[in-house]
C-alpha cells in the first residue's frame, strides 16, 4: 500500500486581498508548500519554500511567502 499525504490549508486575507495556502506532508516525510493563491496575482504551483517538519510551520512559510508578494 502507498504511504498516505496529509494535507492542510489556510484562508484569510491580508490589505483586502485573499490568500490561500495549502500544504502537503507525506507519511513520514517533511512537509511542504503545495499550492498559493495570493490577491489576483497567478496561482504558484510547488513554490520552492524548502521543505518543514510540520504541515503548520509550511502553511506558515507560505503565508509569509504570499503577503511578501502583495507587499510587493
């Protein structure tokens, strides 16, 4: 049988602007930033955000990751 992914993600929204991160973790693995959508700019896809010992701390790397890009 295959190791099974946990996964979890947030939403908010930061200056008006919607964020949604989700984050993925393989039974037994590190986990890492699956997917953002930040505001209206494009949907990021596998982000190299490096890889977290907790699905909280990646959803964390992204959102650090997505209000960075709507600052900018």
């Amino acid at each position: 049988m295959a190791p099974g992914i946990k996964s979890d993600s947030l939403v908010t929204s930061y200056y008006g602007q919607d964020i949604y991160v989700e984050a993925r973790q393989p039974e037994g693995g590190l986990a890492y930033v699956h997917l953002i959508e930040a505001g209206q700019l494009p949907v990021l896809k596998r982000p190299d955000l490096g890889n977290h010992p907790t699905l909280d701390a990646a959803l964390q790397a992204g959102l650090r990751f997505a209000t960075s890009l709507i600052d900018n």
